[in-house]
C-alpha cells in the first residue's frame, strides 16, 4: 500500500512542478496562448486534486501506527495544493490588469491617482474660496465699522467746540442724519 502512496507522491511531484512552470508563463501570453495554457493549468489542478484524493484513501488503509507519518505528508501536500490554485489565481488576476491597462493605454494606476489628485485639487481650491470669501466679508465689516468710527469720532470735537448749549441741539441733528444713511 506505502508503494502505491509514493508513487502518487512522485507523480504529484511532477504535476506540481509542471504546475508551477506553467503559472509563471500565464501572465507573459496573450491571446490564444494564453487562454490554452488557463485551460492545461485548470486541468492539472485538477488532476492534482485527484491525485490528493488518491493519497488520501492510500492512507486510510495504512495501519494505524504509520499513519501519522502519511498524514503529515499530507497536510504539507494540500498546503502546496491551496498555494498553487492561490499562485494560479494572481498570475490571471495579474494578466487581467495587464489587459485593462493596455486597453486604456495608461499603467492603470496613473488614472486613479490622477483622478484622486484632481479631487483633492479641487477640494483644496473651493476652501481657498470659502476662506477668500470669509476673509472679504470681514473686510467689508471691518471698513465699515471704520467709517462709522471715523464719522462719530468727529462728535465729540464738535461737541467741545461749540459748547454745552449748542451740543443738545447738534446731537438731535447727528442722529437725523445719522438715521437717514
């Protein structure tokens, strides 16, 4: 029975190593030869995944006392299994972005940037604005608190000049004019 485990163990030694050649091929084709070589990796991953299987009843047939040996053999084999499928779906992920990024002629990541550059630009602008504005608002304020203060302050050297008599009189027509602005 361990000769049949090994020999499954050789063969998926071989099938993984073809696995692994052809996933690093898959981001470099385009086209056909790209769609092919998708197709012949699904394959042996699937073959693999019989083969895991395979080893798996070989295993439960082995007495009990050897069989913690086999077993951690397999918990590494399924490891390397989930880690092929893992480097099998970044390689076509990666031919994906490749594809899009030729297609929109930029390196993909250039346009989102700018895109988030643009708005933050924006952003950035419009409280410029605001702060332009508020700033305006309170010089207008501030000018005119100015020539209030200026035409006021001109009443009391008025008042001083003309006298205590005169002033009653004054003041009545400062706060008619004043009123009438």
């Amino acid at each position: 029975m361990s000769s049949d485990f090994e020999s499954y163990e050789q063969d998926f030694a071989v099938l993984t190593a073809e696995i692994t050649g052809r996933i690093g091929k898959v981001p470099k084709l385009v086209g056909d030869e790209k769609k092919q070589m998708v197709a012949n990796v699904e394959r042996q991953l699937e073959e693999a995944k019989e083969l895991l299987e395979q080893m798996e009843l070989e295993v439960r047939e082995i007495p009990p006392q050897s069989r913690g040996m086999y077993s951690s053999r397999m918990r590494s084999y399924k490891q390397e299994m989930g880690k092929l499928e893992a480097d099998f779906k970044r390689s076509r992920i990666a031919y994906s972005d490749e594809v899009r990024n030729e297609l929109l002629g930029d390196d993909g990541n250039s346009s989102e940037n700018q895109l988030i550059k643009l708005r933050e630009e924006r952003a950035h602008l419009l409280d410029n604005t605001e702060r332009l504005e508020r700033s305006s608002r309170r010089l207008e304020a501030g000018y005119q608190i100015a020539v209030e203060t200026d035409s006021r302050s001109n009443l009391p050297e008025t008042q001083i000049l003309l006298g205590p008599d005169k002033i009653t009189s004054y003041k009545a027509e400062y706060i008619f004019k004043w009123s009438c602005e």
